[in-house]
C-alpha cells in the first residue's frame, strides 16, 4: 500500500512524534539523552528549525517545531542519522532504530498550538513517570519559567498565548485534572505498574547485560529464561517485549 502524502502546515509549524522501532529502548543513560539534544541543536542551526517544545521519553521523540518544506526531511535524516551511528558505536549494534518515517500533525490554530505545547510536557505524567512536568528531566517545560535552555525558543509561545504570564496560566490550568482528587487516585495506581527505568534496572540486574542492544547475542533458551524471570518480577509483557526485542506473543509463551 502506498504511503498517504504528508500535510504540510501552511504555518510551518508541526508536532513530530520521532519512534523507536519495535518499541526498542532509544535511552537508557544520562549520556544518551545528552547526545540527541547535542545533535538536534547542531542540526536546528543547520537546517533553520525553530523548536518550540521537547519531550524524550524511552522509545519516542516529541517535538513541536516550525520548519520549511525544504529542510523538515533533510532535518530529520541528519538528526536520525548521526544519532544512531553514535547510538549503533556506543552499543555494538547495527541497522536502524527509528521507524523509517516520522509522524507530523501540522499545527495551525493557536488554541491547536498551546494545547499541543501542553500535550508534550505532560507525556511523562501521563506514563506515571511523575506528577508534574517540572519534575521530568528531560522535556522544556521549565524553560518557560525561566530555566536556561538555548535549544527552545520560549518567546514565540508567550506571544501566542499573549504575554508570559498568560502562558503560564494557561499550563496551570491545562494541568489542574492532574491535581484533581478523582484523577489522583488513579495515578497513583497506575504506579503499581513498574516505571520503566526501574524496569530496565531489573533486567539489567537479571540478565548482568549493560544495554537492551546486548540481548541479540544471548542464546534462544536463555533469553527465554529470562523473559520468565522478568514477567515473575512484575514487569508488562509490553515492557518485556521492549526490553528484550521480541514480540508480545514470545513474551506470551515464556511468561506461563
């Protein structure tokens, strides 16, 4: 089936979700984090992106950017292309880690705009991985509060939303379900579920690799053996799944 043509924004602007193949497991160090917003700075001076927002999250990419026609593909080839050679080194691994093509959503409304700069920074409360943007590393939310951050242009979100302190009006109350006493509950029982860099430092701790890349060269049975292990331990066939680089239904057979 051939592939739906893209919709370019007549704004130029877009939301980019950049995903791992397979669900694979892009970061699992400080350093790898570190190293795509190295190379997404290079490569936005480059190709004259301007990125308005960021989310990195285990296996995906959020962005929210402004770019011409021209230069959005030529952007992310660079981008994808740098970042895995150094990616495919750094683990001793080979062939591609992105999906071969990114998902863009033209944005362009401005209510479309502030609820998407929304959407981006609540990705990790959303996974449980915290209760507030704020507290998530690696995402730009604390730029618009005044924490240095060369690689995002904060001021063309202040002037959409109509001066700064109208922005952050707007992010307090398009957080506050995420303070309200019915949605709390249930946050907090989806932490039952491991979070997934606890999840990747037990099956460091069980299969004593140092990376996820590192489970191609385990024996069938073994890897077997240890996707058992894994789900006794309480991780997701979903979490399994990424970690150890198969399917669902493998998980399935050797979670029994």
């Amino acid at each position: 089936m051939p592939r739906k043509p893209r919709i370019f924004s007549p704004t130029g602007i877009y939301h980019i979700i950049l995903r791992s193949i397979n669900q694979h497991i892009i970061f699992e160090e400080d350093n790898d984090y570190q190293k795509i917003l190295y190379i997404l700075s290079d490569c936005k001076r480059t190709f004259d992106i301007d990125i308005y927002a960021y989310c990195l999250m285990d296996n995906h990419i959020h962005l929210l950017l402004h770019s011409s026609e021209e230069h959005l593909a030529s952007f992310f080839q660079s981008l994808g292309t740098r970042f895995v050679r150094w990616y495919n080194t750094k683990y001793s691994r080979s062939g591609h880690l992105f999906q071969d093509r990114y998902y863009s959503i033209p944005v362009i409304k401005e209510q479309q705009y502030l609820a998407t700069l929304t959407y981006i920074h609540n990705n990790p409360v959303k996974s449980a991985l915290c209760r507030y943007p704020s507290e998530y590393r690696w995402n730009s939310f604390n730029a618009f509060y005044g924490q240095k951050n060369p690689l995002v242009d904060t001021s063309f979100s202040y002037n959409v939303a109509g001066s700064k302190d109208l922005l952050l009006q707007y992010f307090s109350s398009a957080s506050a379900p995420f303070d309200d006493a019915q949605v709390i509950p249930a946050l907090e029982k989806s932490r039952q579920f491991m979070p997934d860099n606890d999840a990747l430092d037990v099956f460091k701790e069980v299969t004593e690799l140092s990376s996820t890349s590192d489970v191609v060269r385990l024996p069938k049975r073994l890897r077997n053996r240890y996707i058992s292990i894994l789900h006794a331990k309480g991780l997701t066939q979903k979490q399994i799944a990424r970690l150890m680089d198969v399917s669902i239904s493998t998980v399935k057979r050797n979670s029994k």
